[in-house]
C-alpha cells in the first residue's frame, strides 16, 4: 500500500523490482480464482489469450503470439527496416528487408504458454476477407477479450460452476471456459453464449449467481449475428441483463 517492492515478489534477472510477470501485449482483464490470478489480452491479428499468471513467468510478447508454434505469427524488427519500408507498414504482410524472427527462436526458460488461444492458424493464413472488406481486422481469427470474471463452484448454473466468463468486443458475446477441480488449468474447450450485434465491454454476477449483467459500448466496429461488419450497436451504453430461469 505504500508503494514499496511487496517482499515475495519475484527477482528478475537478480533484480527486485516491482514487476510480477512480463511479456504480455494487451491486457484487458484480471480474475482472481482464490489466490491464482488470470488474465486475457489481445493478440495482434490472431491469438487472443487466456492466461494464468505466475511470478516472474514470461509470456512472450512481443517474440511469440500464443504459443511458440511458428505458426502464422513472426517477430517483425519493423524499427530496423529502412524508412521507405516502415511507411508501408502491414503487420500481416512482411517485405524482404524487414528482420524477422520465429517464435521457435526465443529461448526464455520462464516462457509461460497461454491456456488458450482464440485462435491459433497456420502460416499463410489469408487475413482478407471479402466478408469485411474494408474493416478487415474484424474477420481476422481473433475474439477482442474485454474482461473476464469468475463464475463460482457452488453456482446456480451447475453447468458453469467454476468457471471463467470471458466478454468480447469484436464478436458481442461470452466466451465460457470450464476450469479443472483445482482451478488452475482450462478444462475441455470453450463454449459461446449470449451474442448479440453488441461490444460487451464488462460482467459482474449477480450475488444469488443468477443474472449476468453486461456492460456494452456505445459506439464500436463488431462482427453480426449475420457475420457481417456492424457498426450500429444494437444497445448502446447499456446494460444488458441475461438471467437464468432453470432450477
């Protein structure tokens, strides 16, 4: 509280500091489940992540996107290519001349991989859609995680307890991630809920574990419930409430 380095935080290269972990690129959400802490974050134009942190673990950023699978994404030196060449950046289309590095490269003995991606594609994935013509980034494999919370073991949906509710920008709707009985690893794959032509911005749970209140942007690009770019949000500045009528 007072500002100081907290006595069991890590060492980092035989250095006390502040810093817990690192190599993360976008944070947009925390979670605490007891005492493990988890996170998602945005990837740059695929692998979204859904991580748990540890301290002094590296995550990657900005040498591995996901998980160190040489997979689509390469570590692009940009800052090194001549003028001419930064002027036409594309960070899905990289000329000879700009440095790159594959993910199988980095050689960091704390790297920690993401529980999940969403969503990992191979190289040579074509980024362009004709779906999304000029607002691109929205069909690109990736969710815009916006926050993530905490669904609990003793909830009234017997289905989700002990599990993590993930809200999205892009695709307007709840990601749905099953934990194991200790609450340290994702469990199975996720499930989708709740989409509408909205951006959910945030969640909280309501204290009887019946009602989802979400949180939505008021202005914003998303993906539609017709796969197409919408950029007329369906609830603007709302909160949207989804509640459980089973028993």
């Amino acid at each position: 509280m007072d500002g100081s380095i907290p006595a069991d935080n890590p060492g980092l290269n035989g250095v006390k500091s502040h810093v817990y972990a690192y190599g993360f690129r976008n944070s947009q959400g925390l979670a605490f489940v007891g005492d493990k802490l988890f996170a998602v974050e945005h990837g740059p134009s695929s692998d979204d992540e859904l991580n748990r942190i540890e301290k002094g673990d590296n995550y990657g950023w900005p040498n591995v996107a996901g998980y160190k699978d040489n997979e689509a994404y390469v570590y692009a030196e940009w800052f090194k290519a001549p003028k001419e060449l930064q002027a036409k950046f594309d960070s899905n289309v990289i000329p000879e001349g700009v440095p790159v590095h594959q993910e199988s490269e980095f050689n960091a003995p704390n790297f920690k991989a993401p529980q999940k991606t969403f969503f990992t594609v191979p190289t040579g994935y074509n980024y362009s859609d004709e779906n999304c013509g000029k607002l691109a980034f929205l069909c690109w494999p990736t969710i815009a995680p916006s926050s993530i919370i905490y669904y609990p073991k003793d909830g009234a949906i017997k289905e989700w307890q002990n599990s993590l509710l993930i809200t999205t920008l892009k695709t307007g709707a709840i990601y749905h991630v099953k934990l194991d009985g200790k609450s340290e690893q994702m469990q199975d794959d996720f499930s989708k809920h709740f989409k509408t032509d909205n951006r959910y911005r945030n969640a909280v749970i309501s204290l009887d574990t019946r009602k989802i209140y979400v949180a939505t942007d008021a202005v914003g690009y998303g993906l539609g419930k017709n796969g197409k770019p919408n950029t007329e949000m369906q609830n603007k500045g709302a909160i949207i409430v989804f509640e459980y009528t089973g028993k």
